[in-house]
C-alpha cells in the first residue's frame, strides 16, 4: 500500500515512469485532446457551446449568448493551463502521470455530477456528455495500469 501511495505522491519528481506503456500513450492521447479542446473553447466563435456542445446559442438574447460564450472561453484558457501541466509531466516529470490521471477523473466526474445536478436544454446530446460517462471508468482503468510496474 505504501508503494501505491510513493506511485501516485512520489518524493521527488522525474522522468522515471515504470508503468504500463499503453497508460503513458493514452495520457499524451488525451494531452493532445486536451489542447484541441481548450483551443475550441477559446477561439471559435461560439466556443463551441453551439457547434459541438448543442447548446442552443441562437434562441438566447445576444447578452446572455455572449455569457456562455465567455464562460466556454475561461474554461477553454483553464483546460490549457492543466494541459501545460500534462505537457511538462509527458517531457519532464513522467512520474506524475497516475496523480494526473486522479485529477482527470476528477475533472470528469465533476462535469458529470454538475451536468446532473444543473442539466440545461441542449438540441442534440453534446459530446462532452459522452466523454464524462467515457472517462470516468476509463481514467481509473489507467490509474490502475500506470500504477502497475512493467515487465
């Protein structure tokens, strides 16, 4: 148990990864997903709530389409700055990868939760839906292979 624990809290940051090779592949996957998304969010013009998020812009008034476009933009420029985070683990500190992907579950799983709790109409089912209920399984399947050492 305490071996766990150094895996996902490790003393001293390094390059050093003994997990599984697939669970690495799968994190920069998701980086680069990551990225894309976040660049969606900041610089289409609806930021993406309406072209891929389903969120029907065009039936609010222009002020409150403006709010959920800004607020798409600020969680676009957030997914960039946890995805810095991703980069520099990928490059540089490999074995921060399983506590990254504790924090990727929790992102999913918070988007799930809140999307239940606060659900708004949507004319279509929003991708993003689908990946929470993806993800979360999904993450703690590699936190599981990136906590096992490899042979």
């Amino acid at each position: 148990m305490n071996d766990i624990f150094n895996k996902i809290f490790p003393k001293q940051l390094n390059n050093n990864y003994n997990g599984s090779l697939f669970s690495k592949y799968i994190f920069i996957l998701l980086t680069v997903i990551t990225v894309i998304r976040s660049l969606v969010h900041m610089f289409f013009l609806d930021g993406g709530a309406q072209s891929i998020a389903s969120i029907p812009l065009d039936t609010y008034s222009v002020p409150a389409m403006n709010v959920v476009v800004l607020i798409f933009s600020f969680w676009g420029s957030s997914q960039l700055l946890i995805s810095f985070i991703y980069i520099l683990a990928i490059f540089r500190y490999q074995n921060m990868i399983p506590i990254l992907y504790i924090l990727m579950f929790l992102e999913y799983l918070m988007r799930f939760v809140f999307g239940h709790l606060k659900p708004i109409i949507l004319t279509d089912i929003a991708p993003g839906s689908i990946a929470n209920e993806v993800m979360i399984p999904l993450t703690i399947f590699l936190l599981y292979l990136s906590l096992r050492e490899r042979k």
